[in-house]
C-alpha cells in the first residue's frame, strides 16, 4: 500500500512534489500535443493558424502561444461535419462510450470515448469520491438519469472501481428512491445538487426525515455548482444528515475538481488529467492566487478529445494558501464562482445567478425561486420568485420578502423585487435546474 493511501487514491500524484507532478505534465503533454496535431483536423488548424507545429512547443511554458479552442467551435464542427466533426483523435471504430451534453440552448454536444479514454475519466471520478471518503464498505446509489448524460455512468464506473456496493437507480421515480433509501442502508448517494433539494422536500412532504430515517452519510454532487454555494450545502448536509462534495466537471473535458474530505472550503485539481490555466477574462494573463479567471483546461490523457486550451468559461479563484489535507494537488477556493454564459448586466453591475442562490439559500422558509431580469419602464430590473416552505403562516410571508430583499440587496448591491408565491408553484428539477428568465428583448451587451 502507497503511503497516503488511507486518505488518497493515487498517492503518487495527490501527495507527490511539485516537480515529479510537473514531470508527468510535461511527458503528457507532449504525447497530447502531438496526437491533436496528428489526428484531429480541428485541432492541426489551431497550430496552422498561428503557424506552429508541435516542436514549437517544447514544454508547456509555450502553451500560450496556442489559440483557444471553444464549446461553440466543437458545436459549428458537428454541424458542419455531422454527427460527430471533425475534432476527434481516434476513429469512431475503437470508441466504446457516446454521451451527450445537457445543452441548456441550442444542439447537445456529442462526445465518444475509445477505452483508455473513458478508463481515464472513471478513474479521475473515483479519485474525487474516494478523497471525499466513499470506501469499499460503502452502499451507493447514484440517483442520475441513465440516458446519455455522462454523470450517471461515471459515478457507476468509479463506484465500482473503489468497490462499494452499487444500488443504480437511473430509471426509478423520485418516490421509489426515497423508499429504497428508506429500505436499505444506504450510505452514499449521488446526484446534481437541484435534485438533491427536490428529494429532501419530497420526502418531508410525505413525513420522512432522511437525516434520521437513512443511513446516508455522503452525497456528492455534479452538473451544477450548488455544492460549493454555502447555504445550498448546508440545506443538502442538513437535508440527508451527511456531508455534500462538489465534484465539478466538463463532459468534454474531465471531472477538472475535487473537494477533499477535509471540507476546508478548497476544491483541488487533477491536473494530472489536465493541465489548468486560470486566466484574467480582460487581460488573458494568468491570474495572480486570490483573483478571479476563467479556468481554461488542457487535456493530458483522452486521446479521443485532444483539445488544448479549452475555454471551460467557469469562473474560478486560485487559492493562495495549500488545502490542509496534504495534497499538493493546486487548489481553488470554493467551487465554480460563475459561468462567463451566466453572467448577466443589470444597470451596469454584472450579476452572476449563484450570488442569487447563495443569498436564497440562507432562509430556511424559501424551497425553490426563479429569478427573472426583466426591463421596467426602460430600467434593467430583477425579479426573484420565492417558493415558500408549506409550513410558512400567511403573516410570515411578507417578513421573509422583506428580510430577503434587504439580503439581495446587500448581496448583489442592486435592489431586487421579490415576490412571494404559492408554496410549489414554481418548477421543480429532476436533473439540472433552469432557474433563470431573462425576459429582455435586448441584452446590453
Ligand atoms: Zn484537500
């Protein structure tokens, strides 16, 4: 057994030096480089643009010399070369896995994945579900959908390679969920932050406590942030009587986090899987520890999706002090700050919808909300729709819309309507949630 194994995995990466992590990089990268040059049409473009060829780039302090490769140019690629463009690095023939992305607007993104590739992805998740402390003894029951999103058979496949006992409940209803938890012991479960708050409601609705009724004691999250916002974690460790992890991530790109058993409020990076840059969005500099970029990521191991200097457009801070697990693993503070296609201007300040989240979370009373940006006599204005608990007197309602204007207000420094509307009325989310409207005709920018 490696030393560090109790808390890690992969020790050699997780607890190596700097130096030996650097060494593996670089190795990969130059492997990488290559096969992209070599066998992705989309991808020999961006070094013929810029009029470079791999042995131009001896090391990855030449990356920047690369162009960006976007979400939007792999989309316009399957357009232009249907199904699957003309971005992959090994022919469909040797691939074994297509998933989809959940497009919020326009065409999912298709992604195929030959063996080696798709072994790469469930071992980086289970390296995230083991630091989080799931464990052989472990009873699991990742509560995704089994269509063609990728979380549910990540979460499978990892589960399995740490051997916990697997319950998969792709294709059950929320309510035979929440029995089989009710009936078995199990301990972990797995599902996207929203649905996590729909099966706590659900199950209080029906009289059922699951911090004292299930024997859950980890749940982790994926395809939205709301594990790293502290009040929607603090609802789900409540909720389940467990403790929630943030495992964020990109279908096209890899399980990029983790956050580490010691919930210090930091969230590490397998940089082994992919070498990050946190990038200034105005400069496109590297963004000095403590400030804010855009976290662009290099694959260093899926040769089926060779991209280098993939725009995530997720939002992140590097953290300047190291997590006090041990890991050497570089580090962000909390999770996703906000997604750049998120961002919205209201009268000149830019609003990310997980600053809403993070202030509605803090009261008890509020389910589920909406936020709506809307326009009002010309003036950019935001409307947040607050679903109030069932058990929440007639009187109480106007002292929470009060209190939460006052907590948006200090939150976002712009003052917000808020309206409180008939306990679930407002939509509920099996998968990821679709939380903001933005009726203007116009976007200011
Ligand atoms: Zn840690």
């Amino acid at each position: 057994m490696q030393a560090g194994h109790a808390v890690c995995l992969d020790a050699k990466i997780e607890m190596g030096s700097r130096a030996e992590l650097r060494a593996v990089q670089e190795e990969r990268f130059q492997v990488m480089q290559r096969h992209a040059y070599e066998h992705s049409p989309l991808m020999r473009r961006k070094f013929d643009s810029v009029g470079l060829r791999p042995s131009d780039l001896p090391d990855l302090s030449h990356l920047p010399k690369l162009p960006f490769v976007t979400k939007d140019e792999l989309r316009e690629s399957q357009v232009a070369v249907p199904p699957y463009g003309d971005f992959m690095g090994v022919p469909v023939e040797k691939c074994l896995r297509i998933h989809q992305t959940s497009a919020t607007t326009g065409r999912p993104l298709l992604v195929l994945d030959a063996w080696e590739d798709w072994r790469g992805l469930y071992l980086a998740y289970a390296r995230a579900l083991y630091a989080a402390g799931v464990r052989p003894a472990d009873m699991a029951m990742p509560a995704f959908s089994f269509g063609p999103w990728i979380g549910f058979w990540l979460s499978v496949y990892a589960l399995q390679e740490i051997g916990a006992l697997l319950y998969p409940s792709g294709g059950m209803s929320t309510e035979q969920r929440l029995d089989t938890l009710l009936t078995y012991p199990i301990t972990v479960v797995g599902c996207t932050p929203s649905y996590a708050l729909y099966m706590i409601e659900q199950a209080r609705r029906k009289g059922i406590d699951l911090a004292t009724q299930s024997k859950v004691r980890l749940t982790f999250h994926t395809g939205e942030p709301g594990a790293s916002i502290a009040g929607t974690k603090r609802r789900l460790q409540e909720g389940f009587g467990a403790l929630a992890f943030d495992l964020p991530g990109l279908t096209e790109v890899v399980l990029w986090g983790f956050e580490c058993a010691e919930q210090s409020g930091k969230l590490h990076l397998n940089e082994d899987y992919c070498y990050c840059e946190i990038l200034d969005p105005e400069s496109g500099a590297e963004a000095p520890p403590g400030d804010v970029g855009e976290l662009v990521v290099t694959n260093l191991f899926r040769k089926s999706l060779p991209l280098l200097r993939y725009r995530t457009r997720d939002l992140v801070r590097r953290a300047a002090e190291p997590c006090p697990c041990g890991r050497t693993l570089a580090c962000i503070d909390g999770g996703i700050i906000g997604r750049l296609d998120d961002m919205k201007k209201v009268r000149g300040v830019i609003v990310y919808p997980s600053r809403v989240e993070e202030a509605v979370r803090r009261f008890e009373a509020a389910d589920e909300f909406q936020i709506i940006f809307r326009r009002r006599q010309g003036l950019d204005d935001i409307l947040v729709r607050v679903d109030p608990s069932p058990t929440l007197a007639e009187e109480e309602r106007q002292h929470l819309r009060q209190r939460m204007s006052a907590e948006l207000r200090n939150e976002l420094g712009l003052r917000v309507s808020v309206e409180i509307v008939a306990s679930g009325s407002l939509p509920r989310f099996e998968h990821k949630a679709r939380r903001v409207v933005d009726e203007r005709t116009e976007v200011p920018f």
